[in-house]
C-alpha cells in the first residue's frame, strides 16, 4: 500500500510543519497526492493515529540510534517515516518482510538518495536493535510506558492517585469506540432498523436511541442523510441534561461544529429558538451544513467571542461547551497531547470563567446553565464551578438526569464526570446550574 503510507508521511510533516489535526492533516495530504481510495485512505488515517498516539515512545527509541543533534537536521519525511517503521516493528510487532517491504516503498517515494544518509538507522530500527526505557526517574517512565508528556503524567498522578491515573494513561493507547446517536428530526424507525442491521450496534443503556458500534464504515448512507449522528455519549448526555423543552428560547454557546445544537432541536421537536455562538467562521461554515443535513429548522448563527456575548434576550436553558485542554479525547485525538502544556491550561479557564460568566448573565430567572467540557483536569472543571458559585450566589448546582458518568470530586458530587476507562467514553465533566433569584 504504497499510497497510504506516502499520504501518512506527508500528513505527519503537515502536522509538524502546520501544526494541523490528524484529520486536516491528512485530508490535505490526501488531495496534495490525489489519493481518493478508501481503503488506502483508511490504512494512512490508522498510521497517523497511531504513530502520533505513541509518539514520544517513538522518539525516544530513535533517539537510541539518531542522535538528537542529528534528528533535527533529518528531513521532516525521513524522520516521520523513521517514526512509522518503528511504530511497525515496536507496537505492532511486524514481521521483517513486511517492514523490508515498508522501506522498499519508502525509497520510491521520498526517493533512495533522501534516505541513503539514514540506511544503517533504518536498518537498526528493522532488526529491533533500539533499546527501550532503561534506568528513568518515575514520572519520565511512566510517560514513555503510557506515552504522553511527563508533566501530564505528574499532573494525573497527583490528582488522581498512582493507580486510578495510570489505568487514565493507559486507556488512552487504544482507540475510543464511536457512538451513535439517531435523530428525531430525522425517520427515526427506518435508522433505527438499519442501525442494528448494519452495525449490530449496541444499544447504550440508560438512553434512548445511542448505539455504540466499532463500524462506522458502514453507515455512511445514514449519516450522509442526517438520519444517524456521530456523537459521544459523553456530549449526548450534556443535551439530555440541559432538557430543553418544545417551544424554550435556548442559547448553544462556543456551538460548533453543531452535534448539540442539533441534540438540542430534535429534543425541542424543532419547536422553539435556538441561538447558536461560536467565534469561528470556518466553524460556523461547517456548523451551518450540518443543521441541513439534520433538518433542524430552529437555529439561529452568531458569530461572536462567547466572553462578550452579543444577545439581547435571555433563555430558559444555555449550554456552555468553552475550548479545553481536550485532555478527556486524547484516546482519540493523540496529537493533543503533545499540544498542551501547562501554561495552555491557566489560559484556558481564565477563557472558561469569563465565558460561563457571560453565559450566566443570559440565564432567566429559575432557568438552567449547564457547563461541560471534554477536560479531566479540575482546573477546567471544579476549579472554575468553585470560583463562579462563588461569585454567584443566585446559582446552585441541581442534581442531572440521566446520571451515567461517576460522580465530580472534591465535594462536587451532583456534577459528572467520564472517565475513559471506566465509561469508555471521552473523558468529560457536566455540572448542571440552576438560577434560583
């Protein structure tokens, strides 16, 4: 597969150079070499995923062999393929022919006078000639065992304890299953139907209409139609809980791409207003199509920074979803944990105070503001619901229906929390307010 493995290389350096997703990433690359086989596309998309997935392990066995002085004068192809044969042979487990075959196709296509310089390397990497994590303090062991940034690891140890932690990390080395969600908007029977004649999805208890299905190939007809939306559990819970009724003005803050807005409209039965704010454009582009795709009807763009609301009016319900640390989706976005960083994660709930607290400001009285983010740190979470019930006594956190996650800490027992682990699910938290004055 000689296509996939060129669209990988070149997804990998647009990731590097750019600083783009694996999805955007890889799109790109895919067009740049017009590669438009599924198949191939599909066998790139797993080689990126999962290369970028153990990353820092990767480095580290090269760094065994490539010195890092040398690494940084390697092109960005040679070096990402130095990753992905090393991904195949020390992950994976690939057989010597099959990597022989790997390097073969790699001289056609990043061309044999690129790698000659780096052929004893390659040919190390091959034969399993790198060494693995010797004598390391702890924290930089754990980070190359379970591969993600050792102040990560410092941090998830400290908060959550050595073996609750670890079993996090180590979750977040195999991909997340997808879930389903089918749409009300939408011919419920029929989507239902094809849902377990397809998939054989599993029906998620304790919730109506979501399957859990490791076969999203297949449903590409039913999504195309808006009958069937991608959604995880932990995001379809956030819309069960913010419980909008036919009729309610509601308001979607930092909305796009769209999945809750439209949760939203299908438990409303499309009856009602729903005001739906996010900063980004190109978001709000692709917000826009989906709600076609949806049939939802009762949506309203805005595009505005969520800290400095626009509306004039207020609602019943809003729904605050800020940008996060990501840290719950790292299972299935790895190339966000090597993004993040300390420093990212002060600026993110100073952006998530100001943003809950202009949304709070929209609330009516004896309405409902629910706050949820993809995050598993407290810094994102308890932190900020501590510091604005703190400053707004007119609010009180109200217990959730459904209930599916394990409860939040530190005293903060009617909020959830998901944990990869244990709901496999993206890690989430929701705390679910309530405007008493």
């Amino acid at each position: 597969m000689k296509d996939s493995l060129a669209v990988a290389i070149e997804a990998l350096s647009w990731m590097a150079y750019g600083g783009l997703g694996e999805r955007t990433a890889l799109f790109r690359a895919a067009d740049q070499m017009k590669v438009k086989n599924p198949t191939e596309l599909r066998q790139a998309h797993r080689l990126v995923m999962e290369t970028t997935r153990f990353q820092n392990r990767l480095d580290y066995l090269i760094s065994q062999i490539v010195s890092n002085q040398e690494i940084a004068r390697v092109p960005y192809g040679v070096r990402n393929f130095l990753r992905i044969v090393a991904y195949l042979k020390y992950v994976q487990g690939a057989r010597q022919n099959d990597l022989q075959r790997q390097v073969g196709m790699a001289r056609q296509i990043l061309g044999w006078k690129e790698l000659r310089s780096y052929e004893k390397q390659i040919a190390i990497i091959v034969a399993g000639g790198a060494d693995g994590p010797d004598a390391l303090p702890e924290f930089n062991k754990i980070s190359l065992e379970t591969c993600h940034p050792s102040w990560f690891v410092e941090r998830i140890v400290n908060v959550f304890g050595r073996s609750f932690g670890l079993r996090i990390l180590h979750r977040n080395l195999e991909p997340m299953p997808s879930y389903f969600r089918l749409n009300s908007l939408k011919d419920v029977d029929k989507a239902d139907g094809a849902m377990r004649a397809e998939t054989g999805g599993l029906r998620v208890e304790g919730v109506d209409g979501v399957f859990r299905s490791d076969k999203k190939g297949q449903l590409s007809q039913l999504l195309e139609s808006g009958a069937v939306v991608v959604q995880d559990l932990a995001s379809i819970t956030a819309g069960l809980v913010a419980s909008p009724r036919p009729g309610d003005i509601v308001f979607d803050i930092c909305a796009a791409p769209g999945n809750k807005t439209t949760h939203l409209a299908a438990q409303m039965q499309n009856r009602g207003q729903i005001s739906s704010v996010d900063i980004s454009s190109r978001r709000l582009s692709y917000w826009r199509k989906e709600m076609v795709r949806c049939g939802c009807e009762i949506a309203t763009p805005i595009r505005a920074d969520a800290r400095r609301l626009p509306l004039k009016s207020e609602a019943s319900a809003v729904v605050v979803d800020p940008p996060c640390s990501n840290s719950g989706v790292f299972a299935r976005n790895p190339a966000g944990k090597w993004k993040v960083t300390p420093a990212s994660i002060v600026e993110f709930a100073l952006r998530q105070h100001a943003i809950l607290q202009a949304a709070a400001d929209r609330v009516t009285s004896n309405g409902i503001l629910v706050y949820c983010t993809c995050s598993i740190l407290p810094e994102e979470n308890e932190f900020v619901i501590d510091g604005f019930l703190r400053k707004n006594p007119d609010f009180k956190l109200v217990p959730q229906t459904p209930f599916l996650g394990s409860p939040g800490m530190w005293g903060f027992d009617l909020c959830q929390r998901f944990y990869p682990h244990i709901q496999e699910c993206n890690g989430y938290f929701i705390a679910k307010l309530k405007r008493t004055g």
